[in-house]
C-alpha cells in the first residue's frame, strides 16, 4: 500500500554521494567487514544452537517494512524465548523477560544484527539507514506521529543516527516521533562525512555495549532528539 505513495520521489536525497556514492560505500564495508563476521557469526550460530537446542532457533526471521513501503524478510540471530503470542503483542507488553542472558550480549553489542548483511546483499538494506519495523509496529507509530513512514524513502540499514543517539524506543509515541526527528536529520544532511561518522560512532557503541540501550529519562532522549534535529 505504501509503494503507491506518490510523493516518494519528492523525498528522495538528489545528491551525487546518495545515487552512486553510498552504494560504493556499503561495497566497501561489506568487503571490510566479512572477513571477521563469517567467523564470529559461526561461533554465535554454534552458541545459539546450543542453548536453543534447535539448529531451526538459531536465527530470528520477521517479516519488516523497507524501502518505500516494500516487505522484505529481515535476519537476525535468535536472541529471546519464544512465547505463543503475536509479535506485536510481545513488543507491546516488552520482552526484556524473554531475552535470554547471551542474547541480551548479542543485543548490547548489536552482533543479533549481524545475519542482516545477507540483507544488505540482497539489496533490501543499507548499512546505513533507518530502522525497519515490524508492519503492526509501522502502523501504529504512522497513526500517532504524522509523516512516520516518510524515512522509507531511505533503505533501512543495520545502525542509523537514530539508533545511535536514541538507542531502543520501546511502546512509546513520544520517543518515535524523536526517532522520525532524527530520520529527518539524516535525510536532510545525508552525506559520506556523516556517514562516516555514524560507522565510527557505532563501532564505539559496540565496544561500550550500548546496542539495546534504553533512554534514562524523557529529558535526556529529548535533548538528543533536538541536538538531531
């Protein structure tokens, strides 16, 4: 329903860095980057498959909204329990209770995410971008804060500005709309320096796991909100 959204080619950066730029930019990330996550990902797949006992609960696949509006199968590695109840209900109710002690280390140093380079292969995320939701969660933040679903005029990516000066949201209107704020920024200054810079900023946030972070109080996740603005 979103891909018919005839305004996306009004919203879409016009800059040379974003056409041609930042497609070479995830090439050499990806290059970079592979040579160490094959074995780390191995050795997290073996981990999980352990304690899951179940090689079919080593990873976490959901279905998300990505570019322009278009679903696409997200990757991840199993980090909670299942429970049977919908994902939009667990989300709802939170499921820091379901996260499993290696999981909530795969969280704060955002190594769950690392399966998402198959997506980024795949052509369906960036390493830079905004962060894709689930379509209830989609549909529930775009009915509390107008003009949400704009950023998917953006590929999602694995970490964003978003992500790093906001960390996770949780059920709340107030902090999602501070997140489409920061989606906004990035739009608006999207460039290779600031990219740059949210690759060297979230390598810190990993080394200070920091990845499933959770904002200490409404003040201090407003004053990032506004320094992102």
């Amino acid at each position: 329903m979103l891909e018919a959204r005839s305004s996306w080619h009004g919203l879409e950066p016009t800059s040379v860095y974003f056409r041609r730029g930042q497609p070479l930019l995830n090439l050499l990330v990806l290059v970079a980057i592979l040579p160490p996550a094959l074995p780390i990902g191995v050795a997290i797949a073996l981990v999980n498959g352990i304690l899951f006992r179940d090689p079919r609960q080593i990873f976490f696949v959901q279905q998300r909204l990505g570019w322009r509006g278009r679903p696409f199968r997200l990757f991840k590695f199993r980090t909670m329990r299942e429970i049977p109840q919908a994902d939009f209900t667990s989300w709802e109710n939170g499921d820091r209770l379901r996260v499993t002690r290696f999981g909530r280390f795969l969280r704060n140093t955002h190594l769950d995410e690392l399966p998402q380079i198959l997506n980024v292969l795949r052509g369906e995320m960036n390493f830079i971008g905004p962060r894709p939701e689930m379509l209830e969660i989609e549909a529930w933040a775009d009915a509390r804060v107008p003009g949400f679903t704009s950023r998917l005029v953006l590929k999602p990516g694995l970490t964003g500005w978003a992500q790093i000066t906001q960390g996770y949201t949780g059920h709340d209107a107030e902090a999602y709309a501070m997140k489409l704020s920061s989606n906004e920024h990035y739009r608006r200054h999207l460039s290779l320096r600031f990219d740059l810079e949210i690759l060297a900023r979230t390598a810190i946030w990993m080394v200070r796991g920091r990845g499933w972070n959770f904002p200490k109080g409404r003040k201090k996740a407003s004053r990032s909100a506004t320094k992102a603005g």
